[in-house]
C-alpha cells in the first residue's frame, strides 16, 4: 500500500503567492484585533510556511504593516465607491458618510489599522499606501459635489473626515449613545454632513463673488 501524502494544513497559502497571503492572512488578524494582532512570526505557522520565509517579500513588520493597510484602504475605497455611485435620493456626502460609519463600527479593527495607528504617516509619498489612501480622498472629495475652487473642496473634506472620525472613535469606545441629545448615531452624521454643505455652499458663492 502506498504511502500516504500528509496533507497540508487548511490555511496553507496556494501557487506560491506568498506576499498575497501574508496580506490577506493580516487583514484577518486586524479584523479582530486591530493592528496590535499581526504578528509575522504567527502568520508563518498559519499559513504552514518557515519562519524566515515571510521575509523574503517583507522586511520587516513595518513593512507587512504599510502593505496591509494599503490593501485596507483599496477595500474601503471600493465600497465606498460602490455607496456614492448607486442612484440614490440621498446626496454622495450623506452616503459616504454613512458607508464611513457602517464601516468603522463593523470593522473596527480593520478601521483602527486605517486611521487609529500611525502606519499611514510613515507612507513616503507615492508608496503603494500613500497612493491608496489618495484615492479614497479623492473619493470623498468627488462626493462633496462641489466646483474646485481654491481650496474650499479639500478644507470641507478635512472638516467632514475629521468629524466622521471622531463620531466612530467615540461611539466605539461607548461614549457616543446620542441619549443625552435623543439622537442616532446616523442621524448626528447627516447632521455633519448638512452642516458641512451648507458651509461649503456659502464660501463657495461667498468666493464667487469676490472674484466678480
């Protein structure tokens, strides 16, 4: 009787793709407990691969981490393209407002890989995650469905990130439960969103005229 092959463990990585792997495998781990859960040496044994053989295409941690999280941003930018391009009776911000704190609250960990950690800020200018991290700004810039004129699209965009982040952060951490002011979480969003509108709508005819 033949020999029997001993089987490969489950999460074994398939055709060699082993960057791919360590990615995906990461992203996994972040869905659970954020960035603080990759770990590369843990990643190796799940994927059934040496220890040193994650180096070979990372490295360092830190270079695993800026792959990962560009491969977040990319999933994140296609939702919320998906959100702002479906008809709606809603305006693009409302939407990809909402998508953002769908998002954040689902997907906590991976949210807090994005914008909670300082991995983001060690990206060089045009590196694979400064680059996907642009796209989902120009995302949110396009659905503000406003004329580019000087810099109030960018500035508007900044006050309603900001913002949208402060409302997931807050809400995840238990401190947000609208009871106080007998509001949503969703509908303290729409709120921001109105107001960023309308505050956008004004300086724009504001620099309208000035330019007349």
């Amino acid at each position: 009787m033949p020999p029997r092959l001993a089987r490969k463990p489950l999460n074994t990585y398939h055709h060699g793709d082993l960057r791919d792997a360590l990615v995906n495998a990461a992203l996994q781990e972040a869905e659970l407990g954020g960035p603080e859960a990759i770990s590369i040496s843990a990643l190796a044994k799940k994927l059934g691969v040496s220890q040193p053989a994650p180096y070979k295409h990372f490295a360092d941690r830190e270079a695993l981490l800026l792959a990962v999280t560009a491969a977040a941003f990319r999933q994140f930018s296609a939702i919320m393209r998906e959100s702002i391009s479906k008809p709606s009776k809603r305006s693009k911000l409302s939407r990809f407002a909402q998508a953002t704190l769908e998002f954040g609250l689902r997907r906590n960990g991976i949210y807090r890989l994005m914008f909670a950690s300082r991995i983001m800020a060690s990206a060089p200018k045009g590196s694979e995650l400064h680059v996907a991290g642009m796209e989902t700004f120009e995302l949110l810039l396009e659905s503000l469905e406003a004329p580019a004129i000087g810099l109030l699209r960018e500035r508007s965009a900044l006050h309603i990130w900001a913002a949208l982040h402060g409302v997931v952060m807050l809400a995840e951490q238990g401190l947000l439960t609208g009871q106080l002011a007998n509001v949503s979480r969703e509908e303290l969003v729409e709120d921001i969103v109105e107001q960023i509108k309308l505050a956008l709508s004004v300086a724009i005819q504001a620099a309208g005229k000035s330019g007349r």
